[in-house]
DNA sequence: CCGCGGATCTTCT
DNA sequence: GAAGATCCGCGGA
C-alpha cells in the first residue's frame, strides 16, 4: 500500500484523544496506524501491541519517580513523544497520554508494516521474516526510523505521527500483564491484538 | 523450539 | 556504581 492510500483511508487525530487514561489509550491505538515521513523515505506501520504506563501508583512507570530531565515531556500535555534509551542501545517510544501533570504514557511495542516496507528491512538488516522487523519496542524504532531526536515531538501533526482508521477492523484484544518490568508485574496493562503474527511476546 | 549471556551507555543512587 | 519498559546469536534438545 501506499502512503497517498493509507492517508485517505485514515484521518487526524486529535489531542482529545490522547488526553485520557494511558490504558483506555492503549487499548484504542491497537488497529490505528503511526507514519513517519522524512528523507524522502514514506513509512507506515499498523499498531498491534502496546502498554499502558500510569502517572500514578505504578512503580514500574519511568514517572514514579518524579519530574527529571528524562521525563519531564511525560509530565507535559499529551499527544507527544517520549523516546528514550534502554539498555545503552535501543529506543523504545511512547505516547504521552492523561492530563498535563498526570504523567501517563503509552509505550508501542509492535507494529505490522504497511508502507515503506523495503526501507525498513535495510534499516533492519538483522531481521530475516517480515514478523520479525517491527515485533518488540527497540526493533520499531529502529524499523520507523525513531529515534532520541523526536523526543518531545507532537504526534497528533507532523512528520512522525499518529492517523485514526475511517473503517475500524474487527479484531480481538487480548490482555496480559506487561514486559521486562520487576515492579506491578501483576498488573493487566499490555495489550495486543490476537492471533496478529507481529506481536513481540505470545 | 528453548534458555542463556553479552553488548552498550544513560540515568539515577 | 548498578540497573535497566531489549535484541541477537549461540548451544543443546
């Protein structure tokens, strides 16, 4: 598919949207599509996994231990960015969600791509199956093309952002507890969509 | 298919 | 100074 053709097939999103609990976000940009165009290069993906970050009682949430230079955007208005570095080398992103002070966020952690689909796979040199160039939140960033420098950005508008589908899927949620956390483990906030071959954990 | 460990560096204690 | 919202390759079953 192509870009002009995904773009008629979705439309804007608004910052209303974002402007909610991170898990009812979470569990509403499962089917939605984030594009990134730059370079040159056209690229977009479906959204199929995410989880959900709260402001507040949630130890596990970059935000639970206050405002830093880190996240000082998650502690901002939502509908931006928040990139940042794990392990010393990959870039997980997440959707600033909730109230400005609330703190939530929305980390994506796999995408089923759509345009652009050579270009991620030279991005993606390691990956040998289309399921494996976008199925975890480090390999997405680096398929996107997402990295530190988008820290902040609005996602609502502009190069990197979000698009809603006009004609919603009808697919199954599933719900599980979230990844590679050592706090509130226990908690049902991952969410992704079932059976879909591009999910980073089943 | 599964488990294990190394890579690599920013952030916060 | 240690941990961390990960990924990849290796070895064995």
């Amino acid at each position: 598919m192509t870009l002009r053709q995904l773009l008629q097939k979705t439309r804007r999103v608004d910052r209303a949207f974002f402007g909610r609990p991170a898990a009812e976000v979470a569990r509403e940009l499962l089917g939605q599509y984030l594009i990134h165009q730059f370079d040159g290069c056209e690229l977009a993906a479906k959204i199929v996994e995410t989880e959900a970050y709260l402001g507040s009682g949630d130890p596990a949430a970059h935000s639970a231990r206050g405002l830093t230079e880190r996240t000082r955007v998650l502690f901002g208005p939502p509908g931006h960015a928040y990139v940042y570095l794990i392990y010393g080398m990959h870039e997980c992103l997440n959707l600033v969600t909730d109230r400005a002070g609330q703190a939530g966020c929305v980390l994506l952690r796999a995408l089923e791509p759509v345009c652009g689909i050579e270009e991620m796979q030279r991005r993606r040199d390691k990956a040998k199956r289309l399921h494996d160039l976008a199925s975890g939140p480090g390999k997405l960033t680096r398929a996107m093309g997402i990295t530190r420098a988008h820290y902040g950005v609005e996602v609502t508008r502009g190069p990197l952002r979000v698009r809603l589908t006009k004609a919603p899927e009808v697919f199954e949620i599933q719900t599980a507890t979230r990844i590679g956390i050592s706090t509130s483990q226990e908690l049902p906030l991952r969410f992704f969509v079932k059976g879909n071959a591009h999910v980073s954990v089943r």
